[in-house]
C-alpha cells in the first residue's frame, strides 16, 4: 500500500575530512627526502535533489538517518586520499527545508534543484603541502575537519496551480478524476479523500497542476475534521477553486454559507511561504447539476455569487457538463498569473548563505568570568579542529596561524594578559602571546588523549603546571 507522508524529521551527517599524512621521503643513501605525507580526502555531502518523479517524503519516514561516507586518509609518497561520495537524497518538487525550530532554510522547486543539506569535513593538509621555507621539513599534518551534522524538517508543499476547495463529500476529488488522468478514491461518505491528490489539466495549449485536498469543515482551523494543515498543499497556486455541493440535504447548509464557512477557516490560516490565501483569485464551481434540485439551486444562488466577483461555473463530474469552460477558465487564469511572474529556472543550485564570515573573527570577553575572552570566527575554530594536539609542532603552527591571521594583537587589544583562559572553538587555554609552544607544552600536560576531553577547561592546577613548564622552557631558551 503506498501511503503519502509530507512531514518528516531527518538527521543528515555529511563524511568527515580525512587525516592528511606526515611522511618522510625515502630513498636509498638519501635516508631524508623531504616530507611527501599526501592529504587527506574532503569528506562527502548529504546534498537534496527535487526529482519530479518523487511524490511523497515516504522513504525519509522509515529511513531519517543518512551519512555520506568520510573522506580517506593521506599516504606517504605524496598519495592524496580518496574524497568521500556525495550521498544524494531524492525529495519531490515543492519540499522546504525547515530547521528544528521551524525557520524556513530554503525552498526547492524545479526538477534537479540541489542544495547541499549537510557539507563533507575538509581533509587535513599533509606535511608535504605543509612545507615552506620556514618549515622545511614539518613532522605534522592536520586532521580531517568532522563532517556537519544537522537536523532538518522536511515539508512537502506541493506544487500546483489550482487548489480545489469543498465540505467533504463536495465532489473535489470527482472533480480532479474528470478532469485530469488521476484517479482518486470517491465515495458518498465524507473525509474519503485523506491525502492531498495531484493531477495534470490539460486545456488546449494549456497544461497546468489541480490539487485535491482533504475536505474542511467550519472549526478546521481548531483541528477539527483533519485540519488545517493539508492546506499547505496549496499555498503555491494561483486559483483556489470553491467546489459547492449543490445537492446537499443538509438542513443547516446552503451554497453561499458553505463559501462564507470556508472563507472564514482559510482567512485563519498563515501560509508558511509568505503572502495571502485572501489574495489568490477565486472561482466557484457549482457541483452536481445533474441532480434536478441541484440545478434549480444553482440557478437562484448564481447571481449573488457573482454578484461577489466571483466567477461561477455550473458542472456536473456526472455527466461532464461544464467541464470544458471550467478548465479553460482556470487555464486563463493561471497563464495570466505565469506572465506575470518571472519564468523559473529549470534547474538551479541553492546555495546555503554563510552564516559567519570566513575571514573573520571577533574576540570577546566571557561575561560570566572576569578576565576570560572568547575568540568566535569560522577560521580559527577551523584550525583548533585541524590541529592534533598530541604533536607539539602541530600545537606551534596552531600558534603561528593565530598570530598571523591577528589573533594575538585583538586579544591584547581586548585587554586580555598573559595567563587568561581564552576559548577558541571550545578549547580553553592560558593566552601566552607569542610564544606558540607554550600552549603546545600546555595541551601536553593534558593527558593521554587530551581531544577526548576538548571542551572541559584546564583545570587551574594543570594550568600552574603548565605555567612552570614553560617557564623552565623558556629559561632553556634563554641558555
Ligand atoms: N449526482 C452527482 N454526484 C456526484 C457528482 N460529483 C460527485 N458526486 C458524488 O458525491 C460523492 C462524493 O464525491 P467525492 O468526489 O468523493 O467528494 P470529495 O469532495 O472528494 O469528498 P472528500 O474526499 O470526503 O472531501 C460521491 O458519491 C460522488 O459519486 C455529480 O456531479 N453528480
Ligand atoms: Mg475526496
């Protein structure tokens, strides 16, 4: 049985960056050859493709969890290692990507539209690459960045030009099975239609998308009958069509309350992607003509609703009369609503906008510690994640990278003295300016595997420790 899911929770976890390598050249009679470790491989993204031929968020309800696979490691003789596969996830057109607290991340219509939901960790460098002519010969390489993991709400938000409308049992999805090659479920009982049904009109030149939704019943916006919420169906079309059941027995319903009932319901409801269902044009469809009552009814109500604005349309799913002009009218409608739009791209790539600044870096003082500074910015938590902190030359070019790109000079600025804690990328260290090693000597009292434990400050007695280690350090220097 195949079942319509249009919400689900997903957890996507891009690879993450190889380790790059640091390897010595070797050869015989020229035992040290220059470093040739090769760098690690980039880690693979999760990334999310529209596919046409997808039609419901199905497959992610059994299956949230979705890894792409990690980068390879470096190797000696300047071997690179292998980049991790993208893994591609198929969603159908209209989805939106929301994050857990139900912002909206992107939108994604158009067959082929890629957006990368979850990008791969860099591979570190090797030592090869991390030569120069200061560091001729680095016994180090960086890590593999970890691979971003995220959490993301997946909504379906189909994709169609005309929304059909009704109290259950209005003849909506009659309608539809006329109108277009679709074939949902009818019956005589209400709520038949449980799931949002798509189907393709064709009208002369014209081809457009119907919607069929569940039917709403006055309270809908309180949950009543199955909600509101299969509204967001047709947030995206460009008529909403009315389909009145016009031979209804119902002693409490007629025509135009049906209308104002429904009206009031949608007039509740907040489309997530912006704009107004008030505003979308409007048409009613008069249904069941074919019933004898149905007919004289339809004929006494057809002026005040048009009297409205509203353009009417008497039909009959029955005997098929009507139909032609109603699908004519609603193409007319939605061609002058193309032309009015700028035409949409057939495929495109989304971009994910960068949320911090690649370059930069802000210092800040922590305020729930006296003396205690943050350094926020992309690059530097990039290095602290690249750096092994088992190798004290990796430690010191950590330094070195700091001081350069100015981080030394702002923290100073800051006001920050010799021996304050400062976090960078949740690692906390005493702040030894200029003097690099001395946080590598500092991370080096940290245990076996100091990285098991990067979030946890250096105790204050670790930190004396390591204070007293470099100053014997330095006084080695000195000699
Ligand atoms: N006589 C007559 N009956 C119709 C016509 N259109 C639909 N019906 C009947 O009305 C009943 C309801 O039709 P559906 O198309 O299932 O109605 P719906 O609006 O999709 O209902 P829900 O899915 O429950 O919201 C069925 O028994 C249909 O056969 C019509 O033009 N004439
Ligand atoms: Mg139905």
């Amino acid at each position: 049985m195949s079942r319509f899911v249009d919400r689900v929770v997903i957890h996507v976890a891009a690879g993450s960056g190889g380790n790059g390598c640091a390897s010595v050249h070797r050869e015989k009679y020229k035992p040290l050859g220059g470093p040739d470790g090769g760098n690690g491989g980039n880690g693979g993204n999760v990334v999310l493709v529209v596919d046409s031929n997808v039609h419901t968020l199905l497959d992610f309800h059994f299956r949230p969890h979705a890894s792409a696979s990690n980068g390879k490691q470096g190797h000696g003789a300047n071997r690179d290692g292998a980049t991790g596969e993208d893994l591609e996830l198929h969603v159908p057109d209209g989805t939106v990507i929301l994050d857990p607290d139900g912002e909206i991340i992107v939108d994604l219509v158009g067959h082929g539209t890629r957006f990368v939901a979850a990008q791969g960790g860099r591979g570190g460098l090797g030592n090869a690459a991390l030569a120069s002519k200061a560091r001729r010969a680095p016994g180090f390489a960086l890590l593999g960045e970890p691979g971003e993991t995220r959490d993301l709400v997946l909504e379906l938000r189909s994709v169609a030009d005309a929304g059909l409308l009704g109290f259950p049992s209005a003849g909506k999805s009659s309608l539809i099975s006329v109108l277009s090659q679709a074939r949902p479920k009818i019956a005589d009982y209400p709520f038949t239609t449980l799931v949002p049904n798509l189907g393709v009109v064709t009208a002369g030149e014209s081809i457009y998308t119907i919607a069929d939704v569940p039917g709403l019943i006055p309270g809908a916006s309180q949950g009543k009958g199955l909600g509101l919420d299969f509204l967001r169906h047709i947030e995206r079309c460009s008529v909403l069509v009315h389909v009145v059941d016009c031979a209804t027995f119902e002693a409490d319903r007629d025509p135009l309350s049906d209308i104002d009932a429904l009206e009031e319901e949608l007039a509740r409801y907040t489309p997530a992607l912006g704009g107004d269902l008030a505003d979308r044009p409007r048409l009613v469809v008069l249904n069941k003509v074919d019933v004898p009552e149905a007919r004289e009814l339809a004929e006494l109500i057809r002026p005040d609703i048009e009297a409205r604005g509203l353009p009417v349309f008497e039909v009959s799913t029955a005997t098929r009369e009507g139909l032609r002009e109603l699908s004519f009218a609603l193409a007319k409608v939605i061609e002058d609503d193309r032309a009015a739009k700028p035409a949409p791209e057939p495929s495109r790539i989304v971009l994910r906008p960068t949320a911090v600044d690649d370059a930069g870096f802000t210092v800040v003082a922590d305020p729930e510690e006296e003396g205690a500074f943050f350094v926020h910015g992309e690059r530097p938590a990039r290095w602290i994640r690249q750096t092994d902190f088992n190798n004290t030359e990796a430690v010191g070019y950590l330094g070195d990278r700091l001081a350069r790109l100015g981080v030394e000079d702002a923290l100073a600025k800051a006001g920050a003295v010799p021996g304050c804690p400062v976090t960078i990328g949740g690692v906390t260290f005493d702040w030894e300016p200029s003097t690099p090693a001395g946080i590598a000597m500092l991370m080096h009292n940290r245990g076996s595997d100091p990285r098991l434990d990067l979030n946890e400050r250096v105790g204050a007695s670790e930190r004396k420790a390591a204070k007293i280690a470099r100053r014997t350090r330095t006084d080695d220097e000195d000699l």
